[in-house]
C-alpha cells in the first residue's frame, strides 16, 4: 500500500501565525515554495498561506505585508492527513476540499507536504487525470 508519507515532500517548514507576510514571501523565496503551513503558538495547523494569498489578499488590497500576519490570513478549517493514510485517501481529501497541497502528520507533528508535482511523480496518469479533473472543477 504507497502511503501519504511515500509520497509527500518530506521536512515541509511552516510560519507562525504571528510572521509578517513580508517574511513569509522571503521564507517562500528561499524555500523555493509557493506555500507554507501556518502554524499557532503551540505548533497546531491552523491553515496554509500561499504566495496568491499574499499577492491577491494583501498587496493587490492595498495593505502593507509587513504589517498583516499568517495567521491574519488563514481562514476556514485547516485540511491536513496521517502519515499512514492510503494514497486513495489523500486523492480523496483533496478532490473533496478541492485542494492542490495537503500537510501530512505524523504523530501529531507536521512531517511533510503533499502538492501537485508529487501526485504527478508517484500516480498513474489515470489517477492524476481524475484528481485534476475533481479539484479544478468550478461549481
């Protein structure tokens, strides 16, 4: 059985929810990442912040980004899944929610990513093609 944790970008980093956006958008450059789990004072998920969320929810609102938090940002339930669950399974949570990354855990602590590019690495064609083909949807 290939695992959520077989196939996730592993030693994911995340911000704190009192982090600047600005200092967001530097720890994304130097990551090399479009996104990063937004984690509160006692390391719980409490959402994910992507480089559009800054651009388009900040910047392009006529806000300061050194000014504005992660947390400030994160909105709605966090989506997250085991380390152990069934690679059907994180297919399933990401067409359900309609999700292109998805933090994995382990033993309660975030271990690692899930995105678009290890689906393509790790699926079959069919399987990528089902999955795009339910997240990118529009209702």
């Amino acid at each position: 059985m290939t695992t959520a944790k077989d196939i996730m970008n592993p030693g994911a980093d995340w911000i704190p929810s009192h982090e600047t956006l600005d200092r967001a958008a530097q720890l994304m450059r130097d990551l090399d990442v479009g996104a990063l789990p937004i984690a509160d004072s006692g390391e719980r998920l409490t959402g994910i912040l992507t480089d559009r969320d800054i651009v388009i929810g900040c910047v392009a609102m006529g806000h300061d980004p050194a000014k504005i938090t992660a947390g400030e940002m994160a909105h709605g339930t966090p989506r997250w899944i085991e380390a152990d669950a069934d690679v059907n399974d994180v297919l399933h949570e990401m067409q359900e929610h309609q999700i292109r990354r998805l933090p994995v855990i382990e033993d309660k602590r975030m271990v690692g990513m899930i995105s678009e590019s290890d689906l393509a690495l790790h699926l079959t064609d069919a399987q990528i093609a089902g999955w795009a083909e339910r997240v990118y949807a529009h209702d």
